[in-house]
C-alpha cells in the first residue's frame, strides 16, 4: 500500500519510537552538553547571528549547518582557532527524544562554518536540530528527510525561490514561505548580490566596494543572512541550493567575468576561488559540494521516492562564454553546462526512474522576445544564447525517455510560465516539456505591473509558448502527485515594508503524460503594488536588478 507523504505526524512518531538510540547526551534540563573550548581563552559573545540551515535531505541523511558569526560583518569575529561545536538531532522540538549527536569543529580556514552529515536517519520524517558552542545553544531548525528510493509518495510539496538582492526590499516573501507546509525549499541562484553599497536603497549593501577577497564575501553573505526572515525560511525546512551569476560577478562564464577589459584571468580565478569558498561556507551543502582551487560540484541529484528527482544544474561554472548576436548564438560549440554535466543530465533523467524529473535551474530555457514586432531582442545570457544544445535537450524531452520534464527557473526576477518546444519560432514544434519561471525574493523591488504589461503584453500575443506572465514578488509552491503538478503563484503586496500580506495570485497545472502547462485561475486584477510604501529608488524590473545611479 502506497505510503502518504508528507508523513501524518502522529503516525510519524509512532514510528520512530522502534528506534534504538544511543544514551541520552543531554543535560535533564534538555540542554546540549557543554563541550569544553580548547585552549586559548573564553568565547565572545552572540555565535549564533547567523541562524541554522540544513539541506540536501536524502533518505537516511540531511546536512546540518551553522556558522559562529560573533562580528558577522567584521570576517565574522572568532580567535582564530578551532572550535567544537556540539550538536544533535532530535525527533521533538523539546530534545526528548535525541536520535544523533555529535561535536563538530568550526575551523578558521572555514569561516568558523560547521557542516554535519548527519547519517542513520529514518527516511520521510521531521527531526529537529541545535548546536551549542562554549555556553551559547543556537536556535532550533526543523529538517525532513526524503522518502525512501523504493517508497511511492502520493505527494511532494516544495517551493522555489532565488534573487533576494537585499538591498531591492525585505525578505517579506520569506517571513510567508517559512509558515507553509513544505519538504524542502530548491533555492535556484542568486542568494548574495555582488553588486557595491547604493546608499540610496532601502538597505544598504555593507563595505564599500563589490566583494573580490574571501573576507569580502565572507562579510556579504553574513550580511543576508543576518536578515531574520531568511534565517526563519531556512530553519524551517532543508534547503536544495544553486548558484547563478551573482554570487561571484554579474554574467560570468566559467574563468571570464564580467568586465574581462578590467579583471584579468588571474585576479578573476581567484575571485571565483574566494566567491566559492565564501558560498560554501553559508550552505548547507555536502562535502562533496566542497571547494577545489577552482571547482566546487553543484550539480547533483535528489529523489522522493518513485514520484520525484530533482536534477540540479550548474549554468554558470561549465558554461561558453555568452554570444555576442543571435546568429553566433546559433553556434554548435557553445554549452550552458559543459560536456560532462549535459551528459550527466541526460543519463540521469533517463533513468531516474520517478514520475517527474524537475530541473533546478537558473536562467530562462523558453525563448524570451524582449520586442514586439518583426524584430526580436534576446538576453543571449539565457538559453536563447545557448540554441543548438537547448534544441537537442529539448529534443531529448520529447523522445519518450524522460517522463514529465518540468524546468524550474530564477534569474528573471519575474513570474514566466512557459510551454516547452524544441523550435520556439515554429508552432508545429511539439511541446514537450513545461518552464516556471519563478519571479524573485526582493530582487527588482515593488513592481509596476502596469508598465510591465504594457510591454510585455503585445510580445505575448506573439509568443504563443507563453501562459502566464507577471512582475510582482514572491515565490511558487509546487505540488507533486503521480498525476499532476499544481503550482501556486505565492505573491506579497510589497517589499518596502518589514510586513507584507500574501496572496495566490495564480495556479498552473501540468497533467503527468501531458507535455505543457496551463493556467488554473488567476487574480482578475492584480492589486496595485504599493510602490510609494517605501523609499523609492529607481529599480530595473527587467534584469538584475542593480538599482540605477
Ligand atoms: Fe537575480
């Protein structure tokens, strides 16, 4: 009998009660056990500004993550010294009932960052996680692991997010994401902005130059994630990570940056060195996502039982340099993800044996017309700059190996829900996949939505592949069962406010066996985005978002 997923709580604990566990490690009171420092003298004060995460739940296992940030915006403020950091996993948010526990160390050459594997989980269940460090306990994070390899969930529900430029608005989206009920968050790029401080904006990015050396990024990234609704976002659910172009330096391609004319090959391989290091050290991710020199593995793959694989993809660090025409997009040679990782993907959604295989991916697949008219204007650093490799995978989605590819995307800082066809210029091209494009965090700002459709509107007339598109913050919530995926447009009123209301705003559904996707209902009119509710600065809604001098 095909078991219910997510699991009802009650029957979860009946469950995990058969669990042999080890002698309780905690003090009766509940609190962790105190691990003595090493030597070198007291801790300071406030480790745990940063918040908790955890992330790439497998069946048996989930990472956990902190990192000790007395001075998040001073290279974080720790001796420099290793630290233990203890922690432990529980299967009640009270530490009754203690499943696994550890001491972990928080090195210097890592930021102070702690990653844990934690192994021997039980799959398709809801634990609770802490640390302590010297005296200080951190907050409490809840987790999931994903269901076994041979279960059949009935249900997967999860949401997407990406482009949270802080200083666009507050992370109102999150303050909502963090109350829903979800399996875990795919978080599809663009989680720090490198872009330097603009003290006209509703929050100013801290230093005072773009981040280049890892104490940079380092202080960057803390920056976010002091942010209190993006701490509550990632200690209620296991986070699935990648990474676009602004976590290292706007439209980079593999070793060239942006500005090749102003950062040579040497000062931009150490950049990247220094971007990555930083990166991982703020995710919960595995060690096999750990940095080499110039390499950190991002893309990898999860599954939910028989129902789902999540195909994560990396367009960033494999990828020929973008075109600079739309004829010379047309070149054979030029790769979004490389050789390897193309082959990787195919392989993978082959065989991967679930009735969905969702891409977790960056930048747009279906072609995106900036003009209406004869003339067509494209962002060639999208895949309409990458045309011979998308027409061969989406080729691939239309062979009949692959079952019910769905492309999750960022980047766009904008809502585009999309048929998939291997030639977008030629309506008899069959659909053979479905693309949500899932607006942005705060990146953009407060939308006008009428000068958005004003443009876009007349393009859309024209681009018959397109099925709903919008301009508004937010993120999607995306529900999985054998014979549907229903997708719920989640929208806030504004992000220039520490407050903001949420709304459905829209709902999509892909029917399993049916290539395509369609609108389920839509507000009748969007409500006007409260654009005078904060300090207004100008915004680029289109791309990112860096706010006009
Ligand atoms: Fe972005």
């Amino acid at each position: 009998m095909p078991e219910t997923y997510p699991f009802n709580r009650r029957r979860f604990v009946a469950g995990a009660a058969g669990l042999v566990v080890g002698p309780m490690l905690v003090a009766p009171d509940g609190a962790l056990a105190h691990v003595p420092s090493t030597a070198g003298g007291p801790l300071p004060t406030g480790l745990f500004t940063l918040g908790v995460a955890s992330g790439d739940p497998l069946p048996d296992a989930v990472v956990i993550w902190t990192r000790l940030a007395p001075q998040p915006l001073a290279g974080g403020g720790m001796p420099d010294r290793a630290v233990p950091v203890s922690w432990e996993v529980a299967d009640d948010e009270g530490f009754r009932r203690v499943r696994r526990r550890g001491v972990a160390t928080a090195a210097s050459r890592s930021g102070h960052s702690v990653h844990v594997d934690v192994q021997g989980l039980r799959p398709d269940t809801v634990y609770w996680y802490r640390f302590r460090a010297g005296s200080e306990v951190s907050p409490v994070g809840r987790t999931r692991t994903a269901p076994a390899s041979h279960a059949r969930p009935r249900q997967l529900r999860f949401a997407i997010a990406s482009c949270q430029n802080y200083e666009s608005g507050y992370y109102t989206a999150y303050r909502h994401l963090s109350e829903e009920d979800l399996a875990f968050v795919a978080f599809l790029g663009d989680y720090i902005y490198e872009g330097r401080p603009n003290p006209a904006a509703l929050r100013a990015h801290e230093g005072t130059d773009e981040p280049y050396t890892l104490e940079q990024y380092r202080n960057r990234h803390a920056q976010y994630r002091s942010d209190v609704d993006l701490q509550a976002a990632h200690a209620a659910f296991p986070w699935i990570v990648t990474l676009d172009d602004h976590e290292v330096d706007n439209n980079w391609a593999d070793e060239i940056p942006q500005d090749p004319d102003l950062q040579t090959p040497e000062a931009f391989r150490a950049r990247r060195i220094a971007a990555f290091q930083a990166y991982y050290e703020h995710m919960p991710l595995r060690r096999t996502s750990l940095p080499r020199e110039l390499d950190m593995k991002l893309y990898r793959r999860l599954r939910f039982g028989d129902l789902a694989s999540v195909h994560v993809l990396d367009t960033r660090q494999y990828r020929s340099d973008q075109p600079a025409t739309i004829e010379a997009a047309m070149d054979p040679s030029l790769s979004m993800t490389g050789p390897e990782q193309e082959r990787w993907l195919v392989r993978g959604m082959r065989s991967s044996g679930t009735g969905w295989n969702l891409l977790a991916n960056q930048v747009m697949w279906a072609s995106n017309d900036r003009r209406a008219g004869p003339e067509k204007v494209f962002d060639l650093d999208n895949w309409d700059g990458y045309r011979v490799q998308r027409r061969r995978l989406l080729e691939f989605f239309g062979s009949g190996q692959v079952d019910n590819p769905v492309v999750l995307t960022g980047d766009r800082h904008c809502t585009w829900v999309c048929d998939l066809r291997p030639d977008f210029d030629d309506p008899s091209s069959p659909v053979v996949g479905a693309e949500i494009t899932g607006t942005s965090i705060a990146s953009g700002g407060n939308a006008n939505p009428a000068s958005f459709h004003a443009t876009y509107d007349p393009i859309m007339a024209e681009s018959p592949h397109w099925k709903y598109i919008d301009n508004q913050r937010g993120y999607v919530v995306c529900d999985v069962t054998p014979d549907r995926m229903l997708s719920s447009l989640r929208l806030v009123d504004t992000v220039w406010a520490p407050t903001a209301n949420v709304r459905t705003a829209a709902q999509f559904v892909v029917e399993a066996g049916r290539p395509g996707i369609s609108v389920v209902s839509q507000e009748a009119t969007p409500p006007a985005a409260l654009r005078s509710a904060g300090p207004v600065f100008p915004v680029d809604d289109d791309q990112d978002s860096h706010p006009l001098q």
